[in-house]
C-alpha cells in the first residue's frame, strides 16, 4: 500500500518508491500477474474501483464513506484536489487524531483507495482535586468537559489555561493546573480525565510605590485605587489581593483622579510588579504628571432649542474653573445615572432623540485650554408605537395605564425612567428584567417605538406569619390576591387558580393567639372607573379579646366567656395628584367601629359591660419614590402624613363631661381606699360594689361616642452608597389627643412599642411598632388599674422612632430575593405629651436577613441588642439580645 499525502506532490513520489521496494520481490516471482498490471503515474485521472476504510472503533463505516463524498465508479485524479478536500474536511470534524489516505492496487484505469482513519479518545468521568465538592460542577459546567465530548490537545490546554487565569483573576498568581488522561476499560476508547489543582495562597500587595507624583501625595494617589489596597493589620472589610482586572480598572481611576484636579495630561510610564515570596508582592508605578490647566471659554455651536446660558448653567462650568475632564465628561453625559442633569439628558427628555453633544478642545495656550460644545440637535422626536411583551398573566390595560409613554407624545427619556420604576412598583413583574427597547428609529420622520420587556412575577401570597406578644404565639393566615379580577370572578374558565390580570387585590386573613381572633377581609381597585390613578379601598373585620388572668402556678390563663369584639367597616379613595409632583397622594377614609363589652376590665377603661362607638375620618398625604424594585428599593423615599378624626361630640352635646370627671375621679380615690375588697369590712365590701358599679356607668358614659385625632408620621429615605450598598434611613412619630380634657385620651388606637413587629392586627385600633432588640411592646408604658389593683399595660399615646439600616442584596431573582442588614434603631412610648422627651430613647443595634418569595412574602430573621431596660416593671439592665422572626412582615 502506498499513502497519498494531503496535496504534495513529493510525498506521493516517495510513497510510490516504498511501494515499488515492497513490490520487488513478488514482481521476481509473479512477473506474469504484475504485467497484468497499470503501474501507478503521478497525478493521472483514474476511476474509482473502491473506498475502504479501517482503524474504525466506534463509528460506522458506511457513514464515514458517505461522509467522504466519493463514489465507486466516479473519476478521480490521483493526487488530486478531491482527496486533498476529503482529508481536510475529516480533520475539521476534530473526531480523528491521525488520517491518511493509500492506493491498495491498480488495474487498468481503476484505483483502490484506503481510509486509514484514528479515532480520537472520548471522555468519560472527570475527577477534580483541590476544590470544594460543590465547585467541582461549576468547573466541568464551565470548561464544557461532558461526557462523551472528544479528548484533543487543545481541549487540554484549553481547560488549563482557563483555570489557571480563572484563579488569578481571583488573587491567586500561583495556581497550578496538571490533568492527565487514563484508559477506561469500560467501553471502546474511552478515557477518564483527572485534573488536579493547586490554587496556593492569595497573593498580597505588600507594598505600592509611586514615582513622579509630585502634585498628588502618595496617600491621595492610593485612595484613588479603589480596589487594590496594601496590607494593613486593621483592614479586614477590603482585602489586599491582587486582582489584575481590578488593578487595570484602578489604573483608569487613577488617571481620573489626576483628570479632576487639573492634570489632563497625566499618564502612566510605566507599572509593574515585583515578587517579594510566595505570598507577596510590590506594585511600582511610575507616573508623569504634566502641568495643571484651566478652562477657558466654553462655546456652544449648533444649539437652537436651548440658549447658550440654559446650557451653561446645565454645564456648571465656568471660566477659570480648575480643568476637571471627568466633571465635564459627566456635565455632557453621565451614562452611571440615568435621570443625571446633563446636556444630554436635557435634549433627550425635551423629545430629541437623534441629538448628538461632542466637547472638542478648539485651542490650548499655557494653561488654558478652550472649547467648544458642538451640538448636533437632529429631528424633533415623537413616539409612534408603544407595545408591551411577556404579560402572559396582566392585561394590557393595567400595564399601559401605569407608562409615561403614550404613542404620538415627544420622546423623553425621563419617561421612559419613571414608567420602568411604576411597573416594578405593581409587584407583578420582576423589576430586575424590566427592558425598554428603542426600535425602528427613523432620523428622517423623527419617529421611534418603545417596546417594554417584561417577566411575569407572582403577584399571588400566602401569608404566614408567626410571632411572641401578647401573652402567647400569635399566628396569622392570609391569602393576598394582588393582581385580581373582579369582573371575572363568575367566569369558571379564568380561576387559574383565581381570576387574574386587572391589577386589583383581593386579600383574606386571619389572626389568632390564645388571647384574640381577628378576621379581616379587603378589596382594592387602583383604578376606579379605569380612567384615572383612583384606588378605591373596601374592608370589613372583626376582632374578639379574651380577658385573662393567672392561675395558681402563675400561668396565663385565658377566659373565653369574657372579653370584647370591635366590628369595622371601612371605605376609603386615594388619588394620585400633580403638584408639588406626580409622586404625591391624597387619601380619605371614612370608618366606623363598633365596641361591644362583655364582662371585660382593661387599665385603659374601667367599664366592662356595654358598648362604644367610632365614627371617624381620615385624611392623609403621602409621596413615594423609592425604586425601581418594590422589595429592594436602592434609591428615593416614602413619607406618608396622615390624620384621624372624630366628630367633636363634645361640644354640640348636652352632657357634663366636666361633672362626670369629678365623679370618675372621686369614686377611683375611694376605690383605693379600700384596696383589696377581701381584706375590707362587710360595709366597705358593700360600698366596693356600688362604686364599681358606678364608675362601669360612668366610664361608659365617658366612652359612648369616641372622640379623639390621631396624628402620625412615617418616612423611609434609601440612598445608594456603592453599588448595591443601600443605606435606609427611617423616622417615625405618632400622637393621640383629645378634644376635650375632662373626657381625656380614649383607651384605643394606642402606640405599642418594641420587637420585631408582628401582631399589627385591627385591636382596637393599636399601631404595633418595630423596636428591634427588645421583646415584643416591652417599650410601652404601664398605668394602675383601679379596679383590680394590678398594673397593666394601656399603650402609649406619643411615640417616636429613628432606624439607620445598611441593605446588600445577594440575589435579586424572580424566584427569591435575597438580602442582609445591619441596623441601629432608637425610639420610645410615653402616656402623655407632658411626659414626653424626644431624646430619652431605647436604642438597640443588630443585623438581620430577608428572603421574598412571591408565594409566601418576605421571610427573615433579626438578631438585635437592647442596650437600655424596657418599660415593664422590675425591669432592670440592658435588654440584651432578642430574635425576631419576620414573617409576612412589610419591607
């Protein structure tokens, strides 16, 4: 057999020589039959006779001859470009480590040719030394080594290079990678592969010497390099590894300091590093700094919609200014903000899309350098069409209603910016996906689409929600519909599993400890009539509470046949408004609670039969801007002001108020007097009873028509400090008064202060509020009751709260979001504005985490530290540590 090499013409000659040796001695012996013969000739055109192919392990021959495209009977020219083509179009396969082609024998003007093709080995198992067993799948996920992939060379060096760089990227210069490959007898050349690595020790910046900075000290100069630090002892929030791509970007920012202060023209001439051991390194740059300049003037050409002191005041640069390329850069574009005040923006959200701003240097004489603001302002823009992608689950005219974008409006980017932000605020998309697309711009007709990309979150929730107060567990289950349809809800074939996609919330609840049941129900349309932002609000509920006591082990013991129930009914409507801006509502509620008595004393009011009724109204003012995500806002704020109001019954009424005072008050004294009935005289137990009697009459009297006003005040501030680093900053203030002083503060919608939150149920009105590092309304003040003699709780009346709150999201997915906190709070509950004092405040410090998922809310965990006692009594020392679970409560 003789091989045919690829295309050269010299290796067919030379193979024909061997051939022709080997032929020698049956040519002595079979002269007759080699007569018969054609002797081969170099580059002659024969036919095919026939293709065969061997060294075959795993693949079928057939195939491989069909693959070739050769066919018995087709002429061929030998050598030629034919099997030059089949031999290189079987390498491009990289299925084969060795293929050649021979010529087996020739007769007449037919030729038989030999395929002679190696198979590569195929991958098997991979075994990874060195890492963790958890990464040993990222790393065959990342090098693409799965099984049955062919074993090459570069396959090999490929996956070694990429982990070697892989860990230096990540600090570790001294990673080694060694594979290796071994015979698996388990099937037809199959072979294992095992790589070890050996990442060594994180390399450190031992040392960053700088030459030439005579300007900017040394100090100045390392600050600037954000993320490439030297060792230091008490560094430990910053670590000092080398990182290259993190040492290049800090290059660029360092060039950027120099750029601020003056120094345009300052460069690098040189950085390196220099090996000090194993584990430590020394950065050397070398720079030169240049001379410092100055702006000169700065004129703007080509600009007619905007004049050139509108700009310049945009610009905020003046003559004489310090040359700083990174403010002017920012003043032209700043692509790091997309609501920033710049030039840019100011052409784009006044509708010119196609504008186009360029700063060129006209001259540079000394230190001064002069410019020009060329402008190019296009075509007047204007939207054609506005389409939405991906609602699968929410009407089209949920999501259109909420976009600043409207077909025929100028194109403004700013619009663009809050539409993105309303639809991450409906909870029903994922907020972190939220996509405009800017298609089929048109320069010419100045027109262009906007199409939102969107993905469907779940807007359905089961609360559960669970916590310590109160006496005992208090456990709540709800079921919160946020993107329901009401107008479906007799159409079988749209529970999926209940009607969806009109943007309304329908929510169910129940709450319950040993102590109260609530059950609440509630109905929200944001949009009444469909036309304009009018959330139209619908709630009923009903509360019962059981009175309590001690048993003889000093348990809590709980009397169902006692208590009280508050029935409410509530209706309210909030509308968006215009001024001062688009982020402002105005809310009003109208409500009406029922109190119904049953053998039930409480320190707040000193009647335990009979009935109390409120009727009041609500007015509040509230502005929300925080965004763009619902459940991690990283910028804006959310204040809400809001009042409370009863009719003031006392002044149209006929009733002494100021006489029945007096008697409260007389009778209360007597009451003590006599202290412990069990311990008084047959005459005194007498009179005990017809003084309580009395003061249960009186109370009631007092309490018939509640009147009162409840002011509150709540605001949440989130600033983005680096990154994703939010920091939250949060205040809160409540008060209750009264009208008239001889009826005095009424005994509901008090302000219960500490833990973690929980319980926020409609008992009586109470507002629950989270003072982390302290047991749950520990911080609420305790009164004598003068009936039973024993000091209970009766809520405060005043409040104040301030939180600082450090938030770092690990995962912002659809499916979960993920984020932890540190956090500083102080705050406290008093009886009365007398006793108020904004700075005697209970502070605590903790961290926590949070975990949303959209079937079940927000999940998480508080670990704080009270340092100050709370208001129970005996309480002595710092509160200490506490845990708070956080189930179902808001974010």
């Amino acid at each position: 057999m003789e091989k045919l090499a690829n295309n050269s013409i010299k290796g067919i000659r030379n193979s024909i020589h061997s051939y022709l040796k080997l032929l020698l001695p049956l040519l002595f012996f079979s002269g007759q039959a080699l007569a018969q013969e054609t002797s081969f000739e170099d580059g002659k055109q024969y036919i095919l006779g026939d293709l065969t192919v061997t060294g075959l392990q795993s693949y079928n021959e057939q195939t491989v001859k069909t693959y070739t495209g050769l066919r018995v009977g087709q002429p061929i020219t030998v050598p030629g470009d034919e099997i030059s083509a089949v031999i290189k179009k079987l390498w491009g396969l990289d299925l084969f480590s060795n293929v050649e082609m021979y010529y087996t024998k020739i007769e007449g003007e037919k030729i038989f040719l030999e395929l002679y093709i190696q198979e590569r080995p195929t991958l098997n198992n991979v075994t990874v030394y060195g890492v963790k067993k958890r990464k040993v799948e990222d790393i065959i996920n990342d090098t693409d080594l799965k099984k049955g992939k062919k074993i090459t060379e570069s396959l090999i060096a490929n996956t070694k290079n990429y982990l070697q760089n892989k860990y230096k990227k990540q600090g570790y210069l001294n990673a080694k990678v060694n594979i290796a490959t071994a015979a698996d007898t388990s099937g037809v050349n199959v072979q294992n592969m095992v790589i070890n690595l050996n990442k060594g020790d994180k390399v450190k910046i031992r040392k960053i010497v700088f030459e030439g900075n005579d300007q900017l000290s040394d100090k100045r100069l390392r600050k600037s390099l954000k993320k490439t630090k030297k060792k230091k002892f008490y560094r430990f929030w910053k670590k000092s590894k080398y990182i290259e791509e993190d040492y290049r970007e800090d290059l660029s920012n360092l060039m950027d300091t120099y750029a601020e202060r003056g120094y345009r023209d300052a460069r690098i001439l040189m950085d390196t590093f220099t090996k000090v051991d194993e584990n430590n390194i020394d950065l050397k740059i070398k720079l030169e700094e240049g001379n410092k300049y100055y702006f000169g003037d700065i004129d703007f050409v080509g600009n007619t919609v905007y004049t050139d002191r509108q700009l310049a005041q945009i610009l905020g640069i003046k003559k004489g200014d310090t040359y700083n390329g990174v403010l002017l850069k920012e003043r032209i574009a700043d692509d790091s903000k997309p609501d920033a005040i710049d030039l840019t923006n100011q052409y784009q959200n006044n509708g010119y899309l196609f504008s186009s701003i360029n700063p060129v240097e006209v001259s540079a004489v000394n230190d001064t350098i002069d410019f020009e603001i060329r402008i190019i302002e296009g075509k007047e823009t204007f939207l054609d069409h506005v389409t939405v992608v991906g609602n699968d689950k929410t009407n089209d005219h949920v999501i259109f209603r909420e976009l600043r974008t409207r077909p025929g409006q100028k194109y403004s980017k700013d619009n663009i910016v809050r539409s993105i932000r309303e639809l991450g605020q409906l909870g029903f998309f994922d907020a972190e996906q939220i996509k405009p697309d800017i298609i089929n711009p048109d320069p010419n007709a100045g027109t262009v689409d906007v199409q939102y990309s969107l993905v469907e979150a779940g807007s359905s929730q089961i609360e559960l929600q669970g916590g310590f107060g109160g006496g005992g567990f208090i456990g709540t289950l709800g079921l919160s519909f946020s993107n329901f349809s009401l107008k479906n809800i007799f159409n079988g074939e749209a529970y999926k599993p209940v009607p969806m996609g009109d943007g309304q919330t329908f929510a169910l609840r129940l709450q319950a400890s040993r102590t109260f049941r609530v059950y609440s129900l509630n109905f929200s349309e944001p949009w009444l009539g469909g036309k304009k932002p009018v959330r139209f609000n619908l709630s009923l509920s009903r509360t019962q509470q059981f009175a309590t006591g001690y048993d003889s082990r000093g348990r809590i013991d709980v009397d169902k046949s006692r208590g009280f129930a508050i029935t409410g009914v509530s209706a309210g409507l909030a509308k968006r408004v215009q001024w001062p801006d688009d982020f402002f509502t105005i809310s009003h509620a109208v409500s009406y609670q029922r109190y119904d008595f049953n053998d039930y004393n409480s320190g707040l009011f000193n009647f335990g039969n009979g009935s109390s009724n409120s009727i009041n109204y609500t007015i509040g003012i509230s502005r929300s801007s925080q965004g763009p995500n619902r459940i991690f806002p990283m910028s804006g704020s959310n204040f809400e002001l809001t009042a409370k109001f009863t009719p003031p019954y006392s002044l149209f009424g006929t009733k002494d108020f100021e006489q029945i005072k007096e008697d409260i008050d007389a009778t209360t004294v007597r009451l003590s007097e006599i202290g412990n009935p069990n311990n008084a005289t047959p005459e005194e137990q007498l009179e005990y009873t017809q003084l309580r009697g009395d003061l249960e009459r009186l109370e009631e009297e007092r309490f018939k028509l509640l009147e009162f006003y409840k002011i509150k005040f709540k605001g949440d501030w989130y600033t983005r400090l680096v990154d994703k680093l939010v920091l939250r900053t949060n205040a809160e203030f409540g008060f209750l008064g009264a009208y008239n002083h001889d009826i005095g503060d009424v005994p509901f919608e008090r302000f219960y202060v500490g833990g973690d939150g929980l319980g926020n149920f409609t008992l009586d009105g109470r507002d629950i509020v989270q003072l982390r590092g302290y047991e749950n309304q520990s911080l609420t003040p305790y009164i004598n009751n003068a009936i039973t003699g024993n000091l209970e709780q009766e809520g405060g009346t005043i409040y104040n709260k301030f939180s600082l709150e450090l938030r770092y999201p690990f995962t912002l997915k659809p499916s979960a979001s993920i984020y932890g906190l540190t956090f500083l709070e102080a705050g406290n509950s008093f009886n009365n504005f007398n006793d108020y004092n904004p700075f005697e405040l209970k502070r605590s410090a903790g961290v926590g985490l949070r975990i949303f998922m959209p079937a079940f809310g927000l999940l998480g965990i508080d670990f704080g530290y009270g340092f100050d006692s709370d208001a129970r009594p005996g309480s002595v020392g710092p509160s200490g540590w506490q845990t708070h679970f956080i189930i179902g409560q808001q974010f």
